[in-house]
C-alpha cells in the first residue's frame, strides 16, 4: 500500500550493496583530456532541438556493452542505448571485428546501390531473420541513412503502387479506419515515443484482416521494437500477421546509419541514391543481425524482460506517483502521474530522470507529456547489471519522494 499520494511504504534510506543512493558515481580514473566548456558551447553553436545534450549533460568519451565513461571519469548504465540503435550496446566485439575487416579489406567505403560481397551479406542475413511467409516474397530496398528516409520511402512506395495518397497511422485503435480510399496503414508493434504502449496482439489481427480485405497495403514501423528489442526478432511476429511492407532502421544498422524497407515484390521497384551504400554500416548490420540471431537473443529479452517488469511491478505498489509499468521485451516504460496536481507526471518523470543521472544511470522519456521513464538495456545486458538498473531506479524514485515529502513538510509550516 502506498502512504500518501508520492509516498512510500518502504524504508526511507537504502539497502546495503545498493549503489549510493542520492550520491554522484564514484571516478573510476582520470578525467579524459577534452577542450575546456565543451558542454557550455553547443547551446550558442547549435539549435535547441538537441534535447538529449540538454536532459543528459555528460561527455561520453568510452563505452563498452551497457557502460559509458563521461570525460569527467564517472561511468554510467546506460538504459538510453543510442535511442534503441544499440542491440547489443557500446562497441560489441563482433561489430568491431565486421568494421574492423572492411577498413582492412581496402574494399570502398562507400558504394552506391552497386552490388558488394558486404552488401550480399547483409541481404541475405536480413532475409533469413524475417518470418519465413514474408521473406520468401520480400524485397529488401535500401534508403538514406536515417529512420525518417525510411519511412519517407516506405509512404512513397504505397503510393506510388495504389495511387492513392492518403496514409493513415493507427496507434491502438482502429477508429477512422474507413475504406479503400487510403494507400496504406501504419502502425507500431509497441508505441515507442509514445511512452511504450503494447497494442494487443488480437488488435493487430484485426486491422492486418481489414487491409487485406480492402487491398489496402499495411505498414509494420519497425524501426524501434526490431531486431529482437520486444522479445521477439520483429515485433510483427508477437501477433503472427504478414505485413505487406516493414521499415527498419536504428538497431538494423548495428550502432551505424543504416534504414532499410523490406515490401512485397509486387510492390514496386526501387530508387538509386547516394547514401545507399555505407558497407561500414552494412557490415556491423550484419554482424548485429546474425548474432542476436544466433545467441537467441530475442528470447533473452522475452525473459529478462518479464523478470524486470516483475520487480518494477512491486515499485508501482510501493509508490502511488507510479502510475503504470508496461512494455514488452527488453522496451520497458514507467509512467508518473502527480496525484496531489490530479495530472500527468512529467515533472515528476523529468526529476527521476535527473536522480537517476546522479547515480549513474541514463533513462530516457517518453509519452505525449514526456511522463514516461523508458528503459531500454542492450539485449547483452546480465541479470547482475539489470539488478543494478532497477535498484539505482528505486532509489532515485525514493529520492524524488522524500524531496517531494520534505517540500509539502515545508509548505505547510509556511502557511501556518
């Protein structure tokens, strides 16, 4: 039972063992040599929508699996994992080692749209991780390097095979789904920027029936819940349906730019571009892909990720400013709510974030209100490191409610 409305019945301090509650982490070595204000310069050389430099004010200057070292020394978890582009974390010895045999190869770094043995590797690994109804009548089209070029592609490619122009995105519910008048459907396994959303896998069944129905092409946004982050390889096989066009991006590329759209052959052909073919980005792709493929990572994550919703689960009953605990795999978020404001808990998410940056661990937000915690660890995370995530979030949690606790204390003795 939670005491008040951001209390908590657990004890005020923390455990023995646990990671310093309210303590900044703790040097591990001497600062990297940077140039001094390095953090004080961007905001007069650059727009403010860098709101990762603004929410995050470290320099990361190593990094190996779930760890960064800033340039101050301290090291950090980081739950962040490049916004999901890192599977299996920082610098992962078999990407290096695929980056490592391109450079020496002396093959071309870059080679657009021609046929490479890297670009055929990757072809073939990617085909061979899709579900087998898919991939036996799929063809795999490369964009520019971001998620947004994929999509962009992706919106080109169904209208251009309907010619049709309106494209309607679903998030969880079907409501305006309203014809043969569209040139397709989007849709997300699990709302990621959403705040971490699992839409029902019967949901899914439904609306891949009614665009069948209606020969209207469907559009499975893989960017974020793919290659083995929601416990299965692609987030589309949760539910069993066939898409007719899948766009990837972020962990396809193996920490690299790299976005790629795989569709139905009868679809259309592909465009030549410029960025098409980056086999430094190719190559740690395919190495990304057939080792989460090998090592069953994606069950892994099925794993790992229900132990850890089970233990976040005990924080919801503990605080009554947690509001909810969702995800799927290793995409996990929490959601804060303020119940004394009666609103979303934004400012509430904002400060965990911050506490949690205090004891060493990166989170991001998510939600329309920015009131989601999300976690999303590499899938090489250990069930040792995962412990340390989930007790340096509860202290945090803890800390933002004594500090809440304390400022209510003092308001009232004001108005007395």
């Amino acid at each position: 039972m939670a005491e008040s409305a951001c209390g908590t019945s657990a004890s005020e301090g923390t455990a023995g063992g646990r990671t310093g509650a309210g303590k900044p982490p703790v040097p591990v070595r001497a600062a990297h040599p940077v140039r001094p204000g390095v953090l004080r310069r961007p905001p007069t050389r650059e727009p403010a929508a860098r709101t990762y430099a603004r929410s995050l004010p470290i320099v990361p200057v190593r990094a190996r699996g779930l760890t960064i070292e800033g340039a101050d020394g301290r090291r950090y978890l980081d739950c962040l994992s490049g916004a999901g582009a890192l599977a299996l974390g920082h610098n992962h010895p078999v990407v290096l080692e695929a980056i490592r045999r391109v450079l020496d190869s002396g093959a071309p770094l870059h080679a657009p749209d021609l046929e490479t043995p890297v670009r055929d590797a990757f072809v073939a690994e990617l085909l061979r991780t899709l579900p087998p109804d898919f991939a036996g009548h799929a063809r795999v089209r490369f964009c520019g390097p971001g998620e947004t070029d994929a999509m962009e592609t992706a919106l080109r490619l169904v209208r251009a095979a309907t010619g049709r122009t309106a494209v309607l995105s679903l998030n969880g519910s079907d409501e305006g789904f309203c014809g043969e008048d569209m040139a397709g459907v989007i849709f997300q396994a699990v709302e990621g920027e959403g705040g971490v959303v699992p839409v029902p896998d019967a949901w899914t069944r439904r609306v891949r029936r009614l665009t069948a129905a209606r020969s209207v092409p469907l559009i499975a946004d893989e960017t974020q819940t793919g290659v083995g982050r929601t416990g299965a390889f692609w987030a589309v096989e949760h539910s069993g349906i066939t898409p007719d066009v899948m766009v990837l991006s972020k962990a396809v590329g193996g920490s690299l730019p790299l976005s790629v759209v795989v569709h139905r052959a009868d679809l259309g052909t592909g465009e030549p571009g410029t960025f098409h073919g980056n086999q430094l980005a190719l190559a740690a792709g395919t190495a990304t892909l057939s080792h989460v493929r090998e090592n069953a990572l994606a069950l892994r994550a099925a794993t790992l990720g229900s132990s850890m919703l089970g233990r976040l689960r005990d924080l919801a009953r503990d605080f009554a400013c947690v509001a909810d605990v969702r995800g799927r795999g290793l995409m996990i978020g929490v959601e804060f709510v303020d119940p004394e404001a009666e609103g979303a808990g934004q400012q509430l998410a904002a400060a965990v974030r911050r506490e949690c940056l205090r004891r060493g661990l990166i989170v991001d937000l998510g939600g329309r209100r920015q009131s989601v915690v999300r976690l999303l660890p590499p899938l090489t995370i250990s069930d040792e490191q995962a412990a340390a995530v989930l007790d340096r979030l509860r202290d945090a949690v803890e800390a933002v409610t004594r500090a809440r606790r304390r400022a209510f204390v003092q308001a009232g003795r004001e108005r007395r």
